[in-house]
C-alpha cells in the first residue's frame, strides 16, 4: 500500500484538471448487481484496514454509487469475534453498501454472508485478491484462485444462503504463468456470482507495474455478469477508456480516492470538482473524523486518521514539519486544532496585500505518505 500511494500521490500533484465532456457520460449510467440498482458505475473498492463506515459513508456522499467495506473475517464472525462482527456494522445513509468476507470454509462463509445481510447488506463480496501471505497461507484471498472447486464451492454456498447479491473480488491468478481468469471467472459465474471484480495482476505481483486491462476485457468478453475494473484508474478519462474500450460494466477506485474522495464524483461525472482551498480539505477531515470517532472510538480513530493525513495534502501548502505534526498528535481534537491552524496561516498567505499583484504560490512536492 505505501510505495503504491508513493506513486498515486505523486501523480496526482502532477496532474492537470480534468477536462470537461460534453454529451453522455458512460459512467453516470445506473446499472444493475443483479436486482441491485446503482445509481452511477462507480464503486468505492473493498480496501483492507480502510474502508469502515466511516470511509464507506464518505465515499458515498462524495458520489460513489456503491461503497464496499474492509474484508471480514467469516470464522471471526462465525465464532462471534466482537470487533470482527463490529465491522459489519453499516450507516443508514451509506446505501447501497457491499460487505466483503474472506475465508476458505463454505458454510461460515455462507453463516457470514447471512450475518452481513442481518446487518444492512445489500450486497455480499468474496475476496479472492488479497495477496497479502498472511491471508494466502491460509487458503483464502488470492489463494482460492489455485484451489477453484473450494472457490466456487463458496460462491455458491452464499449464493444459496442470501437473496442479496454475491459478487467475487478476483485477481488474474497467483502468478502470471499458472492465471486462468477466464476460466475461473466463468466458474464463479455459473455458481451463481452476480457480478465480478476483476483486478488484472496476478497475485504475486501485488501492484508492481500497471494493470492490464486487456485481461479484464477477456473477463467481459467472456461471462454475462457484469465485470467491475479494479486497478490503477485514477481519472475520469481513464474510467472511460476501461468502460469503452476493456467492456467493462463499471469501475472501482481504490487508492486513487484515498485523501481525495471528490475522485468519485469526478470520475462519476466525468468533469472536475470545483478547486479546493486547505480549508476545504480540513474541513473535509473533520467531517470524516467525526465518523472515524463514532465508528471506532477515540483512540482507534486517532490512529486510523494518522494514515489519512498525508494524503490529503499533496499540492498544498504543507510544510512535513506540519505534516509530522498531525502523526504523533495524541488525540483527534488535538490534530484538527493544528489542521484549523494551517487553514487560518494559509488564508491569511492568499490574501494579496494592498499595492501588490499575488502570484500563486508554488505547490509543494508531494509528500510520502505515512
């Protein structure tokens, strides 16, 4: 995740605002998950250690037509594990929102499947991307890809037990040589998989190099489910060329919309928000923070935002000293009362002087992320 969002980071401060599009937009078409109807074709993507309510409930009010959480533990819930089951939990006005499970047994999959529905899914995912070892040794994420009789075993386990819809997060394999996406995603999809999420690399490239979405275009070619891109789409231009070019149904950001949740709308609308000043963005931090809270507590929280800091300030006006500032802030309120002081410093520096002409200030390299 680190040396991936080096590489994000340091693209989006690069990068120049989107244009504007004229006519229909691809990726403001609502589309169906079986009987589930999204209200755009972009997805906030399932990210481990993430993708809580809070993060989920952002995403969708910054315009994603569908928030997926964080993967959940099926033996972590079957065995009533309390912050395993807590991670079921959803918001009311997050929906549409998918849960994500992991696991190599079928039947606790299917008991977790029940468990997230009773908690507010409208949509039940199965991981089969992580590539972290720790998940893989143990048969699941990634690793179901080399074992698909289990694999599609469980795909039909939930299908059977839920009437919402069960969708499969998929990479192209375990590694390049031994990857069967097509054969695999055509599995899942007679098990009863009503949608697929396909990222392009093999699991034991992680995120090395770009995706090849010409791998998610045989996936499309070949199943009638729709597919869901995953995987190095930062832009709204890229959006679309994965949904004209690759046939994919719709797209999931990831990393892309990590300190900067306007990608979803952007991406969903195929134009660019409206400039955002530093008291935009702290503003925007203290709204998720107040979520991070009511999700996790305070001191969770204050961890969880220690991540999201540094991404929100490529581009800005952020000194690292400022930066390092916010990470070993003891508590929530502490770090935004440093967040509103670098938004006051900062509108002050915009003011122009009387007599003088105010030349933009340049933007800061992009910074690490922490």
């Amino acid at each position: 995740m680190r040396k991936g969002m080096r590489t994000v980071l340091s693209e989006r401060a690069a990068a120049p605002r989107a244009a504007h599009t004229d006519g229909a937009w691809p990726l403001a078409e609502p589309f169906l998950i079986g009987d589930l109807r999204l209200e755009n074709r972009v997805v906030q993507a399932p990210l481990a250690g993430i993708a809580n309510w809070a993060f989920r409930r952002q995403s969708r009010r910054h315009g994603a037509g569908l928030a997926v959480s964080e993967m959940v533990a099926s033996l972590g819930v079957r065995h009533g594990n309390r912050r395993t089951v807590g991670m079921l939990a959803t918001a009311p006005d997050e929906h549409p929102v998918g849960i994500q499970l992991f696991g190599t047994d079928p039947d606790a999959m299917a008991e977790a499947a029940c468990a997230a529905v009773d908690a507010g899914a409208d949509m039940v995912d199965v991981n089969m991307g992580c590539p972290v070892p720790k998940v893989c040794k143990t048969g699941a994420g990634a690793a179901l890809l080399d074992d698909l009789d289990r694999a599609e075993r469980i795909v039909a386990a939930m299908a059977r037990a839920v009437t919402v819809p069960v969708t499969v997060k998929m990479r192209r394999g375990t590694t390049p040589a031994t990857a069967d996406p097509v054969g695999a995603a055509r599995r899942f999809e007679h098990a009863g998989a009503a949608a697929l999420f396909v990222h392009p690399r093999a699991a034991s490239e992680e995120y090395a190099g770009r995706a090849d979405h010409r791998v998610t275009a045989e996936v499309a070619d070949a199943v009638a489910v729709p597919v869901i891109a995953s995987g190095d789409i930062r832009s709204a231009e890229e959006a679309r060329l994965v949904v004209e070019r690759h046939g994919a149904a719709a797209v999931a950001i990831g990393r892309a919309a990590l300190g900067n949740p306007w990608a979803f709308g952007e991406i969903a609308a195929g134009r660019p928000a409206p400039e955002r000043t530093l008291a935009d963005i702290v503003a925007e931090i203290a709204t998720f923070a107040g979520d991070a809270r009511a999700a996790l507590g305070d001191q969770r929280a204050c961890a969880y935002l220690r991540k999201f800091y540094g991404w929100y300030f490529p581009g800005q006006r952020v000194a690292a000293g400022d930066r390092d500032a916010l990470l070993i802030a003891p508590t929530i309120d502490e770090a935004l009362e440093r967040l509103a002081a670098l938004a006051a410093r900062d509108a002050t520096q915009l003011q122009p002087s009387p007599g003088l002409v105010q030349h933009p200030a340049p933007h800061t390299a992009a910074l690490p992320c922490s």
